[in-house]
C-alpha cells in the first residue's frame, strides 16, 4: 500500500476513534463495586470518680460506620481513597425508643452542598444494655435513579434505574408487542397491562414521560439491623457488602486522550518535518536533472538553457513595457475626456465675460470726461 494512502487510512481512523470516544463520554460510564460496611462498637463501663474528678463516670458506648471500597486502589495505587459519605445521600440511625425516647432515639446525617465528607460516622450513648438498632443507608446516585411502580416494574423487569433506561425499557416493550399504532404511528395502543398502569387506552409518544412520572419514586434506602452489644470491654464488629455504581477508570483514561495535546503537537512537529524534507527532496531533484542534463551533452544543453532565459527575459521584458505604456497613455487619456475639456474652457469663458463687462461699463465714463 502507498504510504500516503496508508497515513490517510491511519488519520480518518483516529478521527473516527475519537469521534466514538467523545460520543462514549456523553454517555454515563459506570461499573458495579463492593463497598464493605464495618459497623462496630465499643462499650465504657461504670466506674468511680478518680482522684480529681468531680464525678463517677457512667456507663457508656460508642458506635461507628465505616467502610470502604472493595479493590479500591489496585487499578491506580496513586489514586486518592474515596471517603465513604460520597456514597450516600443521607444515614439515618434509629436506636430504641423505650431506652432513649422519643426526641433522642435518631441519629440523622443529610447531604448539603456545603457537606465535608468523612471516612465515617460516629454515634455516643450512655447505657449499660444491649440495644436494637436500625441504620438507614440511601446511596447518593449519579445520575439520579427512581424506584418503578411494582405493576411497571413486573411488566418491564426493572426495579431501580435510570430515566432514559426506564423509558427505553418501556419503547423495547412496545416494539416486541407491537403496540405502535400502524396508521397513527406518534399513538401507542396499550394492552391490557399498560391500560391498568396509565389508565389509557392509546397515548402518543410525547405524553411517555409525563405519564411515567407518577410512577417513579425515590429508591428504597439500605436498611441493616443492628444489635449493639455492650457485654465485655472487646470491640465487637460487623460487616456488610452492598453494591455501588463508581465511574469506571476507562472513562478518565479516555478523558486524559482526548485532552492530551503532546501527542498532537509531536505530529504536527513531524508533519512539518515531512513537508520540509519534501521540498528539499524536489529541490535536489531539480538540481540533480539540471547538472545531469549538463553533463550528458554540455553545449545542447546550455543551448536550450539560453533559449529558455531568453525566451523568459523576452516575456518578462515585454510585460513591463506593456505596463509602462498603460501608465504613460493613462494622463492623456484622462485629460481626453469631455468632462475634463469642459471643466478646463469654463475658467476661460468666465474669464472672457468678465473682460468685455469691464470694457462696456468704462466707455460712459470715458465720453463723460
């Protein structure tokens, strides 16, 4: 294959590639990971007041949530860890209402856009009892998901998703069951399913995602039952694997191409090297036909040189003599014109009417003298 077709080839590829990858950007990119919950707690039993201190100190224990990602940094060891409140948008803890009462059983933390996020969270109480407790975990999603209507999500198989994957889930159904109107092809007709769901016999496309509205709730939040046990000073832990959407590290790395200039610059550096050498190339390559036509036969050849500087003197002299005579016959032919004679003999008219009123109004003074 010719090089040049072959760097023709080779450009509209990666052009084509690049395309493709800025199309992939402007789509979400996830990929599912662990996140290991570590919840843990530590109990404080009673004891007397010390030398120094006022009071005895009461009985007490103290609960945290932890976590973190499954595999996290194996990829990219330089990478930061992520903090485990970024995967969450609210934690709510729920201890017993009969120990704690009801204005001091919960423990809530939401997510502000001021919020400073944090390895974990971290709950003190005074008591000496085991206590039940349930922690409410909503992940944060990214881009937002929505819980279907249980009718919806039977019919469709989607419990927990996305908008467009909703209603694209939604179109696949209406395509395999041929609900698109043959006639009317904006009107859906609804089977007997989607009648009870939308309450509608028919609906065009646009109303799709207006009708679907009512039908999408918040997620359902992640709920761990937790027994607090305060027996023994150990610290007593437990884990939990949950599920979470993270950017997939292809998406940066394809991000960093595209961005990425140096590569860029380097070809057009080599680029400019190329055509540089090209024109040297067909420079030497003039020259090397010149002294090779001089020597095959000296005194033809200067011959046919001297012809062809004569011949280019002649033409070159003739042009410049041709412009030459334009500048000379401009003059004379702008002061030929009509406009101009006129313009010029108009001083002169004036000039004679002023002489013969002069000479007409000083021959009475002459006779009256």
């Amino acid at each position: 294959m010719d090089l040049i077709a072959f760097e023709r080839k080779l450009d509209s590829t990666i052009m084509r590639k690049r395309l493709d990858i800025q199309e992939a950007l402007k789509r979400p990119m996830k990929q599912k990971k662990k996140l290991r919950i570590f919840i843990s707690n530590t109990s404080h039993p009673a004891r007397e007041a010390m030398p120094g201190e006022e009071a005895p100190t009461i009985a007490s224990w103290e609960l945290r949530v932890e976590g973190k990602l499954m595999d996290e940094n194996k990829a990219d060891p330089a990478k930061g860890k992520r903090k485990f409140s970024s995967f969450f948008k609210s934690l709510v803890i729920e201890l017993d209402k009969e120990l704690y009462g009801p204005d001091n059983h919960l423990v809530e933390w939401h997510r502000t856009v001021s919020t400073a996020e944090t390895d974990g969270f971290q709950v003190k109480r005074p008591g000496n009892k085991n206590v039940r407790c349930t922690i409410l975990l909503l992940l944060d999603y990214q881009p937002l998901q929505f819980k279907l209507d249980p009718r919806l999500a039977r019919l469709l198989g989607v419990h927990t998703q996305t908008r467009p994957v909703i209603i694209n889930a939604l179109w696949q159904y209406i395509k395999t069951h041929k609900l698109q109107d043959p006639h009317e092809r904006e009107f859906i007709n609804c089977d007997k399913f989607l009648q009870q769901i939308f309450e509608v016999p028919r609906m065009k496309f646009p109303e799709i995602p207006q009708r679907l509205a009512p039908l999408l709730h918040p997620p359902d939040p992640i709920v761990i039952n937790h027994l607090i046990q305060v027996e023994g000073g150990d610290k007593k832990t437990s884990c939990y694997d949950i599920d979470v959407e993270v950017d997939d590290t292809l998406k940066q790395q394809m991000n960093n191409f595209l961005l990425s200039t140096a590569s860029q610059q380097e070809i057009q550096s080599l680029d400019n090297k190329i055509h540089e050498t090209v024109e040297t190339i067909n420079q030497l390559k003039i020259n090397r036909e010149f002294f090779l036509g001089f020597a095959k036969e000296p005194q033809g050849f200067i011959t046919k040189w001297m012809i062809s500087q004569h011949r280019d003197l002649k033409r070159f002299t003739t042009t410049s003599l041709r412009k030459s005579q334009i500048q000379e016959e401009k003059p004379i032919v702008a002061w030929n014109r009509l406009d101009i004679q006129e313009a010029l003999k108009r001083p002169m008219k004036q000039k004679k009417k002023l002489r013969i009123f002069i000479s007409n109004t000083s021959h009475p003074a002459r006779e009256a003298m």
